[in-house]
C-alpha cells in the first residue's frame, strides 16, 4: 500500500510540473553535465516508485530494437548493430542534454517516471535541449566505437547508475515486470526489488530451468499453459492473421501468419538455437530448443538474427519475416514440436488474442499432447 501511495504521490507532482509550469527549463550544468541529481525528485519524499508492468506497447522501447546488448561493469549497455540504426528514446520525457562529451555525441532524456537515460558515441543527435521525446522516437544515428558500429546506453537515478539489468533483460530486450522502489539514502539512491514470487509447478520453458525431467517417474505430466510466467512467453509474430491453418488436406506441420515484409519474428519461449540457416523448402529456418521436449521452428526469414548455439530469451528478436524457400508471400511458417512430432500450435497460442490458451495440457512420453477435460 505504501508503495502505490508513493507512486501515486510522484505521478501527481510530475503531473503538475510538466502539466502546469510550461516549458522545462534547465541549468547550465544540467545541459552540459551528465551525471547531475535530478532537482526535488525527493522533495516531498525518501521514495518513489515505477510499476513497469503497467507500461503498454507505446510507454517503453529499446533503444535499438535489432541491436545485441551486453552490460558492462553493471553500469550501461553496449549496444552492437548496423550502420545507420535508429537510437530511440527508452521512456517519454525531455531532452536536457544533447552535445559533445566524453561519450562522443551525447543525449540524455529526463523522463516523466523519474529517471533518467544516457545514449552516447552517436553519429549524429536528433533532438535539442527541451524537445520533448515519446517512447520509442528516433532521437540520434547510432555511430562507432573502436572501429565497430555501437551505442552507448545508460540509466540514471539522481545522476547515478542503476544496473540496466534491474529493469530489463539485455537478451530479449524485454522489461522485467515488477515494481521498482528508488529509496534516497544520504549519498546514495537504493533500488529495491520485490521478492521473487515462488511458484508450483512448470512456469518456463527455459532449458536451464529444468531441473528434473517430469518423465523419469511417469510416462505422462500435465502443463497448465496459465501457469508459464508473463516474461517466459511471447507470441512468434505480433499483429499478425493467419493466412493457412495447421492440417487440413494439405497436412500443414505448422501455421502459417502473415504481417508486412521485414516484420521482426519473436522467439516464443527461452531456449538454446538447434539450427539457423538454408534447409530445403523452409528457406531461412531456425529451430529453437525448450524444455521437456519441446521445440519451436520459424521459417521463410529474410534474415536471421542468431546463430546454432545461442541461447535466446521469450520475445527476442531472431529474425525478420519473408519469402525464402518454397513460400508465394512473405510471412511466417510456425510450427511447434514435442518429443520429435509436430503439434498443432493452437494447443499453445490462441492466434486471435496472440495469447497463451487457458489450458492444461496432458503430455505423453510418446510424444501425444491434450487437452486435459
């Protein structure tokens, strides 16, 4: 109770700030100095808090959506990618900084839930001091690093560096859900994180999760789809309607779903790449590896993204639709495969709502799956 208070408490005064009190208007130091506290985001409180679950599509993006990531020392991401990607802002909220620094070509954005974040070594800044930016807007032109095509990413609280892992997976570039509090100590800012809920039974599919194989006591498990946590899923092709079904005269291994040429192609569940490449009719194909036997394949891509051995997170880019292989438009080809044998992929995904079926699902050693009355 005291954290949604305090939530509500500092959405209210940004409110007021950005709703009342016109244009933001910065110092010196704040348009020239990365690493500045934030004025009076403590001032009528020790904490506030972020819920980040309760961001939708347009409140948050990565800032190169195609980009590998890794984090460097706990401190920021370095972001690899193409020459000429688009940067993009994390959050919505107000250029204070857009110049020469150390970093190269700097921008940091003052965002309206109280953070702030850094994007450094662009080619070229897009915005200036005072324009106000939306999740996911253009800002800069990713530039280089050591020869290599790279972007500088942080996150700050009160001109100090939180952990970009805190907030989201640098993998599948997916923020976690839950609720952050930012808690001002004297010279510092702690970031508390809610305890990791237990759970019962299977919730991933992630290979390293598997602890025992459910099959070594009995020939036959159950897996209550609702039960899979939020993070550990995602649909393969957002936005998407299918264009030719599973079965049917023509015994279709999977399903087929269709967007616009060069959408980007999610991974369904966490697992290990089996294959990435040419194979037959498929075209571009890959294969991804889960657990308890279970497979998922995605084919006809234009390109891929990852590579035999990878290991991917739920809702990571692999690689972007089109019509390689035997395939008359560009789409998707999805299929999903338990111990060796294909499966209708409407026993997992409801392809309307592009959400998990609210199933428990009966899985035989032999490779049979239903649905449990």
């Amino acid at each position: 109770m005291r954290v949604k208070l305090l939530n509500i408490i500092f959405l209210m005064l940004l409110a007021v700030s950005t709703s009342t009190a016109g244009p933001i208007h910065f110092t010196q130091a704040e348009q020239q100095q990365i690493f500045v506290p934030t004025p009076n985001l403590f001032a009528r409180s020790d904490a506030f808090s972020i819920d980040f679950s309760a961001l939708g599509k347009d409140g948050y993006s990565f800032p190169l959506p195609v980009g590998k990531a890794k984090v460097v020392d706990g401190q920021y991401l370095d972001i690899a990618t193409t020459k000429g990607d688009a940067v993009k802002a994390m959050f919505g909220g107000t250029v204070r900084l857009s110049t020469q620094t150390s970093y190269g070509n700097t921008i940091v954005i003052r965002h309206d839930n109280g953070l702030e974040t850094v994007y450094g070594w662009n080619a070229q800044n897009l915005v200036k001091v005072g324009d106000r930016v939306k999740a996911g807007q253009t800002i800069a032109i990713v530039g280089t690093k050591n020869g290599e095509v790279r972007a500088f990413v942080a996150i700050l609280v009160n001109g100090g560096w939180i952990n970009p892992e805190t907030l989201l997976d640098p993998d599948s570039h997916r923020l976690h859900h839950q609720t952050l509090t930012f808690r001002k100590h004297s010279n510092y800012v702690q970031v508390v994180q809610p305890p990791r809920r237990e759970s019962k039974g299977i919730t991933s599919l992630d290979p390293d999760d598997a602890k025992e194989d459910p099959f070594e006591k009995n020939s036959a498990f159950e897996l209550d789809l609702q039960k899979l946590e939020k993070q550990d899923w995602d649909y393969p092709l957002p936005g998407s309607h299918v264009i030719s079904p599973y079965g049917g005269s023509r015994n279709h291994k999977g399903v087929d779903i269709k967007t616009k040429p060069n959408d980007e192609i999610l991974a369904a569940f966490d697992g290990v790449v089996t294959r990435s490449g040419p194979y037959f009719g498929y075209g571009n194909c890959i294969v991804i590896r889960h657990a308890y036997g279970f497979e998922t394949l995605y084919s006809h891509q234009s390109k891929n993204f990852v590579k035999k051995g990878d290991h991917v997170k739920a809702g990571q880019v692999i690689g972007l639709t089109g019509r390689t292989g035997r395939a008359t438009t560009e789409h998707l080809h999805f299929e999903i495969h338990f111990q060796g044998r294909n499966i209708n992929p409407n026993l997992i995904f409801d392809h309307t709502s592009k959400k998990l079926q609210a199933s428990v699902l009966k899985l035989d050693k032999s490779g049979r799956v239903s649905k449990k009355n």
